[in-house]
C-alpha cells in the first residue's frame, strides 16, 4: 500500500492563489471581458510570431547550409590552386638549368636520381624523384597517370617505402576505435614527362604532397575559409580531408568542448558515408562529426579514374548557432510577453470599474443563498441608471421572499410534530410485525425439519428391522450349511464367502439407517472435549488400516476450545472423513488434518476441524448432494456415510461445511460450538 506524501508547506499557498484565479476567471464577468477583448489580439501576435519563428527557422537554416557549402566551394578552390602551384613548381624544376644540365650528363643517370631525390623542400613538396625511361615495365606503372595537370591519388605501403621510407612511416595512421593502422598514403601527385633536345622522352619526374597528417594544410585552409577572430554566432570552423571515409587530416578537436587534440584516426557517419563516398554526391546538412553535431558540408575527392578516393569536409559546431539563435527567441518572446501583460492590465482596470456594480449584486445573491440577511443597497450611480433600478427591485423581491419563508417555516413545524408522531407509531407497529414474522417462519422451519427427520427416522428403523430378520435367517442357514457339508464346504467355500460378504455388507447399511433414525448404535453421552486428543485418536485409526498406502499425514493442531460433543460419535466421523479422502487421493499424497478455533465477529463460538486432501475434487453439480441419503459416487458405497456424519454433528448444533475444486482436491471442515443444543445424555435403542 503507497503512502501520499504531504504537499510542502511553501506550495500551499501557491496552490490556493491559483485555485483562487482560476475560479475568478471561470465565474467573473469582468475576467471573461479580458480574455475575449485579449483573446484576438494574443491569437493574432501569436500566429505571427509562431510564422516568424517559421520563416525565420528556415531561412536561417537555408542560409547556414548555403554558407558552409559556399565555405566547401572555396576550400575545393583553394586546393585546385595548390595543385596547380604545384603542377607548375614540377614543370619549374624539370625546365631549371641546373636540372637539364645534370640530364645531359647521360652517362650519371644513378646520380641525377638521388639528386632529384634531394629537390623536394625546394618545390616544397614531401616527395620529388626522377624516374629513367628505361627502368623495367613493372616499375613503370606510372605512365599511365601522366597528366597535364595534377591529381589526387592513393599510394600503396609499398609505393611509399619505394619512394622513401620515411614518407611511408610519415603516412601511418592508427584508427582512434580499434588497433588498425591506416598505412596508405593520400597525395596530390604531378607526373611529368621528361623529354632529350631530340624530342624523346627519356624519363619522367614524379612528385607529390602527402595529405596523411599534414596539418599545416588544413589549418591553412581553415583560416581561408573562417576568419580567425571570435564569431559568436560560427566559433568553430574545422577542414578536414578523408581518405575513403578515415580523416587523414583535419583540425576537428578530439574533445568539442575543450578544444584540445585532431580526430585524426576517426572516421565519419555512416549516412555521410553513404551518401558521399558510395553515392558520389556532395552532403550539406547537419552530420555528427566524431563527438558533436556540426553544419557540415562534405564533397568526394575523385582520382585519375574519377574513382571517389575520399572526401573534403567544412564545417561549424551546431550547438553554438542555436543556441545564438534560441537566444534571440527568447528576448522576443520575453518582449511580447511583457507587452501582452501590460495591456492586460490596462483592459483589467478599465473593466473592474465598469463591472464593480454588477460584481457586488452576485456577491449579494451568493450570500442570500448561503442563509445571510443581505441587501444590495445604494451603488453609488444614478437613480435612473438600469443598474440602480435592478438593485432596488431586487431588495424588493429579497423583502417579500422573507416574509414568505417565515410563514412557510411556521407551516413547516406544525406539520413536522404531525409526521413524527405518525411516524413513531408506524414505525412501532413495523417493528413488532418483523418480529412475530421473524418467530413464525423460525417456528415453520423447525417444524417442518423435525416432521421430516421423524418421518425419514421411523421409515429407515423400520426398514433396518425388517432387512435384519430375514438377514439373520439366511445367515444362520448359510453357517448350518457349512457345517452339514463339512469337508465337501471346500466346493462351494467362494460362494459362501460372497454371500457372507454380502450380509455383512447389509448388516453395515442396516447399522447406518439405525444411525441416521437415532436408534442404532452405540452412543456416549455429550460432554466437554477437547477435540485434539479425538483428532490424534482418529489419525491413529485411519493409519492402522493405510499401512500399505503412500499416505502423508500432516496436523496442524492450534484449536484450545473445549466443545460439548459425543466423542464416539466424533470419533466415527473424523475416521469416515479421513477414509474417504484416501479413497479420492487414491491411497498415495498428502493428508492435512487441522483444528483451529471458531472466531466469528471476535467471539469464540467454539472449535473447527478441517481434513484436506489432494485427490481429485468434487464437480460442482454433485457438490450440493454429497450429504443427501444414499447419493454416492462409489460403486460399493451405500451413501450414508456424509449424511450420518452430517445427522450426527447436527444434534449438537454443530455443520459440516466442503470446499473443493474438480481436479485439486476437497477440504470438509467440522464446525463444532461450545454450547450444545442437545441434552447432556442421549439414551439409545439396540436391537
């Protein structure tokens, strides 16, 4: 069970001043004029409020998608003119004296490599070499990319070692999310064709930028892109460069909030992957950017083949722009609530004034209605003002109503004294009729019973006495033919036998009718017992003949009330109860015998013994005859069983009570009370 907590103490008077205004607002003219004066002009600021935040939304946000991709259209511009300065630095070199100079030397070509070899920081690229035409097909995979101007491609581990082992430790990547390493290299690559005076190509000049970790790049760029002074609105402006979808280089912190690191290693959303890399189109939307959401716009890097490679990535931290944005929401919507407020106010005033005469006429009705002597009086208008004359036809009307409910009231008690005292008498007369009905049907029931146990009593005695006769004549022939037949009895000793059993068995049923009409057996005299040492008697019994049966017996003892009962009779019950609950458990399960007191309504009323088994229930159709003579569900039983129990443990006023359930077993529950009703020495007849 959950227990409501009290309110706090300091919400209690909040919550009545609201409970206040809002019953004001529900019950007052003067607040229903506010709403439906303020009503069109709160909906209307509303609604262009609610179309500014609209428009407002979407152009915003239109122009900072076409601002970031604006931003990737001149980075992707910027690059172009770095390939071209490089493209143009190669071409530089490859014309230089000193380079065709040194191409002449042909007998030095091993020299003129390394020397290119050494000319990289001079066209500041990672990588410059030349390579001779006459160098093995298998190395010369790269004529096929001889191109006018530079491009994007992707070397392998082992082209970079080729080219210097170096630039392929300098391109290794580890993977922030697992333990690989990205070992490829991304370049801008310019291959040129050298040629002799004669016009033949005799060789070639391979050089490149690698974008693995070049930082100074994208840096670069991002200061083209974003001004590097503090922009409330764009704080943090990040390039980054993919290779496949890996950020190879990038200015993207590790930690957004911070500012510290480059997710160099991490790689981009899945959508972004899908879109840009798979797709081949450009992104420019919202994109979650290693740990924050960014406005990002991202474009694929094409090679030789026009193969996506990777990507080009700009953008700018979500959360900083709408938050600028929401900001300003705020201070608008402050402002007009503010404004709302003050002309609420001022229609507020003006209606109380107007409403004041009209508020203390309600305030009058209210308080005649509760019972108090009240009048409206002078309001302090015109006496011709439709108010005035309302005000003094009303203290007219509240006058005469007055002199009229004194007159009813007087009527009223007169004629309460006549109804009381019509009342009382019925009411006497009612009780007294209850009662003599009460006895009469009690006295009907108890005649009824008595003439139908008598009638039932005589016929069952007599039935006995006239089955026993001839029973003891053919049991008295059948023992005179065993003996005349001596040994020759052996040829017919299991028809005796079966006949013998068969007057046994009606002796047994002759001995339960005498048992029902009170007239059979013998009977003990009703005195005080405690019902646990007849309990115990009767599991002692029960187990002498269950020796052979899986039977569990369980007692519960807890009943201390001594009872008036006839403990033989007692005795006989408990034993037929507990037999036949072996028989439904079919000699195997458990077997519970409790006692307990009989508390009703707080008073002991006497003691209740309970036998429950685990056999197969009782269906609900013959629950309700099991205590009728002779019903049984037996093939050898007589019936009588329950209903001799039951006959029994009436005399002493005492009930024999079943609950059961078809397929989980019965419990017959003895009630026994403290006060018998029969006479403290039953005297019986024997046959």
């Amino acid at each position: 069970m959950t227990t409501k907590l009290p309110e706090p103490k300091h919400k209690a008077p909040i919550l009545n001043w609201l409970a206040k205004w809002r019953f004001q607002f529900q019950t007052m003219v003067r607040y229903r004029l506010l709403v439906l004066t303020s009503a069109p002009i709160i909906l209307t600021l509303m609604a262009l409020i609610g179309i500014t935040i609209y428009w407002s939304i979407h152009y915003t946000w239109n122009s900072a998608l076409i601002d970031v991709s604006e931003r990737l259209g001149a980075a992707r511009q910027s690059v172009e003119l770095i390939q071209k300065g490089q493209n143009q630095s190669v071409k530089s070199f490859v014309s230089s004296y000193e380079f065709q100079k040194r191409l002449r030397e042909q007998g030095n070509t091993e020299a003129l490599v390394k020397w290119v070899a050494t000319q990289s920081q001079n066209t500041q690229l990672d990588y410059l070499r030349y390579i001779p035409a006459d160098t093995p097909k298998r190395q010369l995979a790269h004529l096929d990319v001889v191109r006018e101007d530079a491009f994007f491609d992707v070397l392998s581990l082992q082209q970079l070692h080729d080219i210097d082992p170096a630039l392929a430790q300098k391109a290794a990547i580890a993977e922030l999310d697992s333990d690989n390493i990205e070992r490829r290299g991304l370049v801008i690559r310019s291959v040129i064709r050298v040629r002799a005076i004669s016009g033949e190509v005799v060789g070639f000049i391979d050089g490149g930028l690698l974008l693995n970790n070049s930082t100074a790049l994208v840096d670069e760029l991002r200061d083209i892109l974003y001004s590097p002074q503090y922009d409330p609105v764009r704080p943090t402006g990040t390039m980054t460069i993919f290779l496949d979808d890996l950020r190879v280089s990038t200015n993207v912190p590790l930690d957004s909030s911070e500012k510290v690191g480059r997710a160099i290693g991490s790689r981009v959303s899945d959508s972004v992957k899908e879109t840009v890399l798979q797709g081949g189109e450009q992104w420019v939307d919202e994109a979650y950017v290693h740990d924050a959401w960014y406005i990002s716009a991202y474009q694929p890097i094409r090679d030789r083949n026009d193969q996506v490679i990777g990507m080009f990535y700009t953008g700018y931290l979500l959360w900083p722009f709408v938050k600028t944005y929401f900001t300003t929401l705020v201070e608008i919507g402050v402002v007009t609530l503010g404004l709302l407020l003050i002309s609420g106010l001022m229609v507020y005033r003006g209606s109380r004034d107007l409403f004041r005469p009209i508020e203390r006429i309600h305030r009058v009705v209210k308080l005649i209605q509760l019972g108090k002597q009240k009048r409206i009086g002078e309001l302090g208008l015109d006496p011709h003002h439709e108010l005035a004359q309302l005000a003094k036809q009303f203290d007219a009307m509240l006058d005469l109503l007055d002199k009229r409910q004194s007159e009813i009231e007087e009527a009223a008690v007169v004629l309460e004294d006549k109804v009381q005292q019509r009342t009382a008498s019925l009411k006497e007369k009612t009780q007294q009729l209850e009662f003599h009905i009460s006895l009469l049907n009690q006295t009907r029931d108890k005649l009824v019973t008595s003439e139908k146990l008598a009638a039932l009593g005589g016929l069952t005695a007599g039935i006995a006495h006239e089955i026993n006769n001839p029973t003891a004549v053919i049991l008295g022939n059948v023992e005179l033919l065993k003996f005349e037949l001596g040994e020759d009895a052996s040829k017919v000793e299991e028809e005796v036998d079966a006949i013998l059993a068969q007057i046994d068995r009606i002796r047994n049923i002759t001995k339960s009718l005498l048992q029902y009409s009170r007239q059979g057996g013998i009977q003990d005299e009703i005195t005080w017992q405690y019902v646990n040492p007849i309990i115990d008697e009767s599991i002692t019994l029960v187990k002498a003949g269950a020796k052979r049966k899986e039977i569990v017996f369980v007692r519960d003892f807890q009943a201390h009330t001594s009872v008036e009962v006839n403990r033989h009779q007692l005795l006989q019950i408990l034993v037929n109860l507990q037999v036949n609950a072996i028989h439904a458990m079919q000699g195997k399960g458990e077997l519970i015998i409790r006692s307990r007191d009989w508390n009703e309504g707080g008073e002991i009323l006497g003691a209740v013994i309970e036998i429950q088994d685990q056999g197969s229930g009782i269906k609900p159709e013959q629950l309700k005859r099991i205590f009728d003579p002779f019903y049984t569900t037996k093939r050898e039983g007589t019936g009588l069983g329950l209903s001799v129990s039951q006959s029994l443990i009436s005399q002493t006023g005492g009930e024999i009570r079943v609950e059961s359930e078809w397929g989980k077993g019965s419990c017959f529950s003895v009630f026994l009370p403290k006060k018998s009703g029969a006479t403290l020495e039953v005297n019986t007849l024997e046959l």
